[in-house]
C-alpha cells in the first residue's frame, strides 16, 4: 500500500511539472505497466485531481483545472492566499528564489478553477504591494512565459526595443532571468535564427500558438551568460582606459577585485579598461581609487570635459572651505 501511494504521489508530480506526457513516458517514467498506470491515475481523478486522457498516436494525460482545488494539497482560502503572494513575490523580483517562485506560481494557477482565478485577480488589483526597484511586470506575463519555456510552446509577441521601434517576434522560449532589478527572457528568434534576449516589460501581446518545440541544450549557467553578454551590450556606452604608473601587481593591491582586468606593459606600468552606463558613473567610480596610485585616462572627449569640471568643483569646494 505504501509502495502504491508514493508511486500515485510520483505520477502526480510528473503531471504537475509539464503540461502533457504520452502513457508510454509515464509508464518508463514509473516503471509501471498501461495497465498500473490507468489504475494510478483513476486514484488521482478519485482524490478530486481532474486528469485528461487523448487517445490516439499522440495520446497520453494532463492535469486540467478542475471546479474546486483537489483535496489533500490546499483549501480554496489557502491556495488564493498563496498564489497572491507568489504573484506579489514574483512581481517584486525576489532574489535568490525568482525560480522556485515563478515554478510554485505556475503550478498553483494551473489548477485554479476560473471562480479562484477570478479572487486572485480580483484581491491583487486591490492590494497594496511592495513594489519591485525594476520596470513594472504583471505576474500574469511572468506566468505565461514561465509556462511557455517550460512547455517548450512556441510564443509570438510585440516587442518594443531600446529605440522605441516595435516588430512583431515569433520565438522558443527558454529560460526568465533576472538581472538588474529587471526580468529578461532568453529565447530563440525563429525570424533572425539566433538567440535574442528579450525585456519582459516590453513585451506585449503575448500569443501562445499551441506548437511545440523541441529544446535546445543550454544550461542555467549558459543561458545566464548569453543574458549578461547581452544586457552588457545594451547597457554599456562609456568606456575609458586607465594607465598606472605603477606594476600591476602593486595595482591588484590596491584595486583587489576591480583590477581583474588589468594587464601588465613592458614598461612596468599596468593599463584597465573601465565601463558604466554613463560619464557620471564611470568617473564616480575614479573616486574609489587609492591616491597612492598614479594614473591617466584616455577615453572621449564627454569624459575628459565632466573630469575637468569635477576637478574644478572639487577645487572650488576645497579653496571654499580654507
């Protein structure tokens, strides 16, 4: 019997973690006969667990939304209130669990019932939240995304870039990632035939078109990767070279990590490229160097004239306080 219930709670699991799976998949997947398996799954649909059967070569099950949430997991109070509070979680850009948070958000609301998804709309468009330090995303989007790339469905949507330009994008969705208080998603542009990332608060329209794909293999740490490249890429319009009259080695002393960089010249100095989004943060970030290290810079002339007028100010701020 015990055997028997943690085969039915793992066969739940599975319908729970994708939208649809073959009887043969689950049936390797349990290690069970069709038969066994059929008999698990009426085990469920008496739990009050609404499964769907298709026949045919594409046949198989998936877990549907029912009239109330199954018994033994939650009671409608208790899964209104949390898939409020993962919405607001996942709204906010929670650090360290933006994963966890959007996977528990999709289970939950797959199996609400229209009359609790309507409560939870309802209840969130009325709550006072503490909002994200990024652009506005509606959970909603976050939630059908992390669906779409779950599923691996192919998704169109309306896509407004830096410039303001808006095209239409038919993509694969991948993985959502966040990064700088924003939420980005990595996808494969089916148009441009490479991967793209994506601002999610400048999606719009989203359309699911029920095709499927099959995924590329790109782990967590690669996918990752492509997003920084490429927020980086977006991101950063300032770039300056720093020289030091000093070996680097005396230059990773007082920089620690900031010197990573830093390379070595023939002549014993050490030259670091430098970058920020602007003038003014690139030349904030000067202030942090030790006055024992001797330095140049070269870069634009909006660098070189915000340095002078910097100088001028300090100057004055200094000849002011004497």
């Amino acid at each position: 019997m015990a055997e028997t219930t943690s085969r039915t709670l793992d066969l739940l699991s599975l319908l729970q973690s994708h939208r649809h799976w073959s009887a043969r998949e689950l049936s390797e997947r349990l290690g069970v006969s069709g038969r066994t398996l059929r008999r698990d799954v009426e085990r469920l649909r008496d739990l009050g667990y609404g499964i769907e059967a298709t026949r045919g070569a594409i046949g198989g099950y998936r877990l549907e939304a029912g009239t109330g949430l199954p018994p033994l997991l939650l009671s409608d109070d208790e899964g209104v209130a949390i898939a409020i509070g993962l919405r607001s979680q996942a709204t906010a850009g929670l650090r360290g669990a933006e994963h966890t948070t959007l996977s528990a958000l999709a289970k939950i609301e797959q199996v609400l019932p229209s009359g609790l998804r309507q409560r939870v709309a309802a209840l969130q468009s009325h709550a006072s939240t503490s909002p994200g330090q990024g652009p506005p995303v509606t959970a909603e989007l976050l939630g059908l995304l992390a669906l779409c790339c779950r599923d691996s469905e192919r998704i169109r949507f309306d896509y407004t870039d830096a410039g303001g330009r808006t095209s239409a994008r038919s993509t694969e969705p991948h993985r959502l990632v966040p990064l700088a208080r924003r939420w980005y998603l990595l996808a494969w542009d089916r148009d441009r035939d490479a991967w793209r990332t994506f601002r999610v608060d400048r999606i719009t329209k989203p359309f699911q078109t029920r095709v499927h794909f099959a995924p590329r293999t790109l782990n967590e740490q690669e996918s990752e990767r492509l997003v920084r490249e490429a927020v980086r890429f977006r991101s950063t319009t300032v770039t300056a070279m720093l020289r030091f009259d000093a070996p680097i080695h005396d230059v990773a002393r007082e920089l620690g990590w900031w010197a990573r960089n830093a390379s070595s010249n023939a002549d014993g100095t050490t030259t670091l490229p430098v970058e920020a989004e602007s003038v003014e943060a690139l030349v904030a970030g000067f202030a942090w160097i030790s006055p024992r290290l001797s330095y140049t810079v070269a870069g634009p002339p909006e660098l070189r004239a915000h340095l002078r007028a910097q100088a001028d100010s300090f100057a004055a701020a200094l000849d002011n306080g004497s």
